[in-house]
C-alpha cells in the first residue's frame, strides 16, 4: 500500500515537472530563436536549413538596425515618449490612487466604474480623432502628442494599481504620524510615501513597457517622428527580414529585463486590477 | 471647516486625472463619431458606413477578426489554465517557472509576430528543424496566400504564445483567493486532483475565468499589428483596416467608421461581461 502510494506520487511528480518543462521550452525557445536570428550575420538569415546553435554569432545584422535611417532617433523618442508617459501618469494619478484608497465619498464607486470601462476602449477609436485634432493643434507628428495619448492609456491603469498599493499600508500609520504632529501633506511624505516607493516603482517600470510596446496609436498620431515601434512597423514590408529580426529583438530585449525586475509585483498589480 | 476640506480632499486629488481622461478619451470618442456620422457640412449621414460596407477588405475583415477571437480566447485560456494550475501546487522550483511563463507579459503583438515569423517563414526555423528530421523535403510555405488556414494557425499560435501570460496571471490571481479549506475538504472526500480541479477548482475560478475570457475577447478585437508582421494585408482584421484607412490612405472618416465597429463590439462584450461577473461572484459563495 505504502509503496504504491509512494510510487503514485513519484509519477505524479514526474508529470508535474515534465509539463511543467514543456510549458517553460513552449515560452523561452521562440524567444531563444529570436536571438540567434537578430546576432548572425546577414546570410545566415537566409540560410537553408538553418542551425540552432549560434555558430554564426555576429553583430552584422544587429548593427545594420542601428546603423538604418531613423532608428536611433526612433529608440530616442520611444525613451523619452515613455519617461514622459511614466511621469505623467503617477504625477496625476498617483493622487488619484491615494483618494480611492483612503477616501469613501460619493459618486467612488461610480468613479472606480469609470476607470474600469476606460481602459477598455479601443486605441482605434481613440487615435484617429486626436490625429485629427492633434493637427490642428501642431501636436501631430510631435513625440509630444504620442505621450498625451500614452498617458490616457496608461492613467486608469496607474489609478487602480496605485490605489492597490495605498490600501496596503495601515491607516493607524499615518494616523499616528498625524497624533504626533504631522499634517497630513507631512504625513503622506514621512510615512505613507517611503513604504509604498517599492510598488510605485514597479507600477512605474509597467507603464514604461506599456509605452515602450504600443504601436497603434504611435503609428498612426507619427509620420516622421516614429517611435521605435512604429518605426518597425511602417518598415514592416518594405525592410529585409534580418532587419525586421533584429528590430523585434531590440524591442523584446528592455522590456523583458524590466518585466523580470519586477516579477514579484506582477501577481499583485494584477489581481488588483482584475478585482 | 476641517470637515469641509476633508470631504472636497478626495475630488481635489482627483480632478487632475478626470480632466485629462475628458479630455483625452472621452471628448475624442465623441469626435470619432463625429468622424464617422457626419458630413463635412455638419448633417447626420451614413455614408462612411456604406462606404466601409462597399470596402473589398470589409467582410473578411470581419470573418477573420471573428475567426480570430474563437480560435485566440479559447487557446489561451487553456494554456494559461493548465500553466495556473501547474504553479499552484507549488511544486519545488514553481516561482521560477512562474516568472518564465510570465515573461511574454513584456511582448508586444509586434514583437510576438516578428519572432514567429523567424519561426514561420521560408527558410525559418520550424522548417529547418522539420528538414533535419527527415519530415519535409523542401520548405513549407507557412505564410503565402496560398496557405490561408496555416496562415491564420501562425497567428494564432503567436497571439496565444504573447498573451497566454496574461490571462495565465489573472488565473492565478484568482486561485490565490480560493480558501485553501475547499481543496483540504476536496481532498478528506478522497477526490483525486483531475476531480478535484473539475468539480471544486474550476466552479470557484468561474470568476476569474470569466474576466480573463472577457478581457481577452476586448483585445482580440484589437488585434493588428501581430496579423501584419505575419499576413501582411493577406488577412485583414478590422482594427488593421482603421490603420489603414488613416494611415495610408488618410481618410480619417473611414478609420473611424471602422474605429466605432471596434468600440460597438466592445461594449457588447463589456455589457455581456458585467452582466455575467455580477451573477457569478453571487453563486461562488465569496467576493
């Protein structure tokens, strides 16, 4: 009895890892694949069939990227389009967060609603009238008007995690602060800021890759001053392949090391925004 | 007088953000349907919509976002169950597997189609292997006008691929606040873990599975830029068309008749989604 149990589990534990590996295999080989495409050399782009070790490591195709008009200036501008974006959206919402945290007051849960329902409108339906705006206004084409746009789409999203991350820090703390002598500016700055700079920052590195990765919108408000997604993408049937590996690469690469910076918040930040 | 500043506090942090999303979502989807329904005159017209109707790419536009949705949502909420499920017995090692399955949250549809195109294509890495192995004798062209379905199949594989991670974490999310008494009492009734997950996890994830089915069916209606590093204009999604529309042939009318298709797919999807969570959290018994 004892041994058949025993043995029941050593085969549960065994169907456990090996799907488990599988799963792992299903999600990193792409991303492995994508690498040795975008560090070979032009040739080994097209070579047939090809091979899946990186004998043909090279820099050519990556620096052929670089090197092409307008993406250094596009990796520029998806920098600075995301930095503003980042700064925007806590700078205006962070306070936002704080009041649905702490606050119950009328028309809350009304508000709550409105958040939810705007991160659910269609990009498309958003960027194609303030194109049309933005024309009119001198924004178009500007790095400026693609940020506007970013920290619209980024804002209920900061709203809702940053109230999550206020929620978490116990009200006696910065009632205490306040029974000592802090107003509550003070209060906020002292007590409630410090311990909540952990979460703020990992909201603020997933608005950053929220940024760094939109394309929609980037495209269609741009015509020249492309950030680096819609540069790939109007070059998209135009460039050679390895151009386009190389790009998809140079996209992925930040994004990733950010999203991994932040592993142990993403659970969080999600179940906040899902409930 | 402090209890007046403490009550108008809350609107005053507010403010700043509900100005801004005025501005920059609501007044422009007015303005969209101000694109879409009137005339340069200011009259009432349908006629960017008979035009969209006329459009050659109007009806597969809509047969592939459609088919996309079906073949996209179900996929990924498989994958990513099956890999929620995985990490939540906590198995030794389970958090770094986590973070693996994690990572594509970082992709963009973009990127995921570039990367499956160096898979897919002619000379691509799914052939060369498929060469090696003795199965194909020259390559298979994945991505040619000539394929459709296999076509179509690489989008939904990249599509599943990227986005599975996200539904993967609200899955988990949700399993995370099921009380760990209900697979202790499962477990004292000597169900074993395939009963176990079909009759009391699956019923108490209903709503989690639900928001990550409805949450999914939002985007794909907004898928575009995986379809184009993959299909080129061979597929044409209706998110893609709007693109299209606007940013090559610089009619904003057009992009926006497409635009507010979009959105009308959107808020059924939306209505159907509030209408179902309200009833579900109610018959989980905890919310």
């Amino acid at each position: 009895m004892k041994s058949s149990l025993s043995r029941r589990h050593i085969f549960n534990q065994i169907f456990l890892y090996s799907a488990a590996i599988l799963l792992a295999l299903w999600t990193l080989a792409p991303l492995y694949l994508i690498a040795l495409a975008a560090f070979s050399t032009k040739e080994a782009v097209f070579q047939w069939p090809k091979l899946f070790l990186p004998t043909a490591f090279s820099t050519e195709t990556m620096a052929f990227f670089v090197s092409s008009t307008g993406v250094l200036d596009s990796v520029w501008n998806s920098v600075v389009v995301a930095l503003v974006t980042v700064a925007a959206s806590l700078i205006l919402g962070a306070p936002g967060g704080y009041a649905l945290a702490r606050f119950r007051f009328r028309g809350r849960d009304a508000i709550q609603l409105g958040f939810l329902v705007s991160k659910m409108f269609p990009t498309a339906i958003l960027s194609v009238p303030l194109a049309v705006a933005f024309l009119q206004m001198d924004l178009y084409d500007t790095i400026w008007g693609v940020a506007l746009m970013h920290t619209a789409m980024a804002l209920p999203f900061v709203i809702i995690v940053t109230a999550g991350i206020f929620v978490g820090v116990p009200r006696d703390l910065e009632e205490a602060a306040q029974t000592l002598g802090c107003n509550r500016l003070q209060a906020f700055l002292r007590v409630v800021a410090p311990l909540t700079i952990p979460g703020l920052a990992a909201a603020a590195i997933f608005t950053f890759v929220l940024s760094w990765n939109e394309v929609f919108a980037a495209t269609i408000l741009t015509l020249r001053n492309r950030t680096l997604p819609a540069q790939v993408l109007s070059g998209l049937s135009g460039s050679p392949l390895y151009y386009r590996y190389a790009g998809g690469f140079f996209m992925i690469l930040p994004a990733v090391v950010f999203i991994f910076a932040i592993r142990k918040y993403l659970l969080n930040m999600w179940g906040n925004i899902v409930r | 007088m402090r209890v007046r500043s403490e009550s108008i506090l809350p609107y005053g942090l507010l403010a700043p953000t509900l100005i801004f999303i005025v501005l920059l979502i609501v007044v422009p989807i007015f303005q969209a349907f101000l694109l879409a329904f009137q005339t340069a005159e200011g009259e009432f017209t349908l006629i960017q919509f008979q035009k969209m109707l006329a459009d050659t790419s109007f009806a597969d536009a809509m047969k592939f976002t459609f088919l996309l949705l079906m073949f996209i949502v179900p996929a990924q909420v498989v994958l990513a169950l099956i890999m929620a499920l995985l990490i939540h017995t906590r198995f030794k090692g389970h958090t770094l597997f986590l973070y693996i399955y994690a990572l594509p949250l970082a992709i963009s549809d973009l990127a995921s189609g570039i990367v499956w195109l160096s898979i897919f294509t002619e000379r691509g890495f799914l052939n060369s292997i498929l060469f090696q192995l003795g199965f194909l004798e020259r390559p298979f062209l994945f991505l040619s006008y000539q394929n459709l379905p296999a076509m179509f199949g690489t989008i939904v594989v990249a599509e599943s691929w990227r986005a599975t991670a996200i539904v993967m974490v609200i899955l988990l999310a949700g399993l995370q606040v099921i009380p760990r008494d209900y697979f202790e009492a499962a477990d004292v009734f000597g169900a074993n873990t395939l009963k176990r997950t079909l009759f009391v996890v699956l019923p108490l994830l209903r709503p989690s599975l639900q928001n990550a089915l409805i949450i999914r069916t939002i985007f794909a209606f907004q898928t575009f830029a995986v379809v184009l590093a993959l299909a080129g204009r061979v597929i044409p999604v209706l998110a893609g068309e709007s693109y299209n529309w606007y940013a090559l042939n610089r009619n904003a009318n057009i992009a926006a008749a497409y635009a507010t298709l979009v959105l009308i797919f959107t808020v059924i999807a939306t209505v159907i989604y509030f209408r179902l969570l309200r009833t579900t959290a109610a018959e989980a018994g905890f919310d």
